[in-house]
C-alpha cells in the first residue's frame, strides 16, 4: 500500500526542491528577450492582443483573482468551472503552487507584516523584498495549521505535488500549437505579474509612497500612483485593514478596483 504524505511531505516538496528556479528564472529571461524583439519589430501586431488577453488571465483572473483573493483569502465564493479556470491560469503565472503561495502570504506576511518573519518586507532589503525573498522561505519557517484546509483538499495537493511538471506540461502543449501565442499570451504576462507582485510586496510598503485608511499596524499603505502597474492591488493598505473584502477599494471614491468588479460578475449568489 502506497504510504499517504504527510503535511510535513507536502511542504518539503516545495521547500526542499527549490522548483520555483525552474519556472521563474528561465520564464523572466525569455520574456526579457521576446520584449527587446519587439521594440526591433519582430513580432506582428497581433502579439498586442495576446498580451492583453494573457495579461487579463494571469494577472487578473490567475493570481490577483485567483491565487490571493480566493484560494489564500477566501473572501468569496464561486462556482466550479471558474475555480478550476482560475487555478489553471494562476498556476501558468510560474509563481509556484497554489499551497506555496498561500503558505507564504498567509501564515508569514499577514501575520507579521513588515516584521522579522515577513518575507517580503522592503526593510529587508529592495532586492530581498522584490524577488531574493523565494530562496531563502525554508520549510521551518512555515506553520502548517495555517494552511491545513488546503493539505486536504486533493486538487491543491495534487497542484502541489506534481507542479512542475503541470507548470512545464501546460507550457509545452501551448507552445506547440502557437510559438507566438505562448510568448505573448503565457511568457510576458507572466513576467509583467511576477514584478507587479513584486511591486506590491516593495513599494506598498514604504510610508511615504501613499496614505492609510485603516491603522493596520504595519507600514502598508494605498498608492494611487501605482495603479497603472499594479491595478487595484495599490490599495493595499485597504487590503491589511480588511483582509475579508474581496474588493480592495471603495473606501474612498477614487479606490477602484478592476479584479472586485470582475469578482462581482463571477461569485456565487446567495
């Protein structure tokens, strides 16, 4: 009888493994590449489209939606096929598995936001804060009953036991049936997702780069400016002071928020 992995299995996987130098680094290099090709005219026009569209799935729908609104948050509900075409989308962003990336946001950010156990925070350093903070999460640092409901549950282990090879899988089949499709569509917005997470992590963390809603307790803030990079993730102070709302804006009649009002068209009505 095959023996069932533990919680402490599902985590080392990721930890132990290091698989986000296989998703991240290869995927920023490329995307690096394919943008210089394009201000040399390489590509057609229609790459544009497949950008928006891919930039619509992986940073909205995948991540923004996705990833931390829902599947880390859980600040609302939504039918069957949608959970499985956000994971899908959050997954292709090559920012690890869905039990990864809750791990890490909600048992060591939230929780100590902008203090020694965040991972992310630019008192650490910018370069530790916008990526270097990946490789150096150990296993130790995380508390598993943070993220129990997610161990139990068969598709997130399944998502992250076997990550890498869904990452690379979905990015192969896509690949060969549009090279130029998978560029634009898969590659760029994934690149443009990581650093505006990035963005998030840093810059909305320095006082003096917006203003607070909420006495959060930390040195999160809204960032007005920071919209066009980040869209409605700029209200991110909004997001410290309540953790629950899937909207981040409304609070003042400027804080819009793109992925709340998709999340209005997508949750299951009561």
């Amino acid at each position: 009888m095959r023996k069932q992995l533990t919680f402490k299995d599902f985590v080392q996987i990721t930890f132990k493994y290091k698989n986000l130098w296989g998703g991240l680094i290869p995927m920023n290099l490329i995307a690096i590449a394919a943008i210089i090709a394009a201000f040399n005219g390489v590509w057609e026009n229609l790459y544009w489209l497949y950008l928006g569209l891919g930039y619509f799935c992986i940073m909205i729908l995948g991540v923004t939606i996705g990833y931390h609104r829902y599947v880390s948050h859980k600040s609302f509900e939504t039918y069957t096929p949608v959970k499985y075409i956000i994971l899908f989308f959050a997954m292709l962003a090559g920012q690890g598995s869905p039990i990864f990336w809750t791990a890490t946001h909600r048992d060591l950010h939230h929780p100590y936001s902008d203090g020694e156990k965040d991972p992310h925070t630019p008192s650490k350093g910018i370069l530790t804060s916008w990526f270097l903070w990946l490789w150096k999460v150990e296993e130790k640092d995380i508390n598993y009953k943070h993220i129990i409901d997610l161990l139990k549950n068969p598709v997130y282990a399944f998502c992250h036991k076997y990550y890498m090879q869904l990452y690379w899988g979905a990015n192969l089949i896509i690949a060969l049936i549009s090279f130029e499709f998978w560029i634009w569509f898969v590659v760029v917005p994934s690149f443009i997702t990581f650093h505006s997470y990035s963005i998030t992590n840093c810059l909305n963390h320095f006082r003096f780069m917006g203003y607070q809603n909420y006495e959060s307790g930390d040195n999160s803030v809204n960032s007005p400016w920071l919209f066009p990079f980040v869209l409605g993730e700029c209200w991110h102070n909004n997001h410290h002071g309540d953790v629950q709302a899937y909207n981040f804006g409304k609070v003042r009649w400027w804080e819009i928020d793109p992925s709340g009002l998709v999340i209005d068209l997508i949750k299951k009505r009561a």
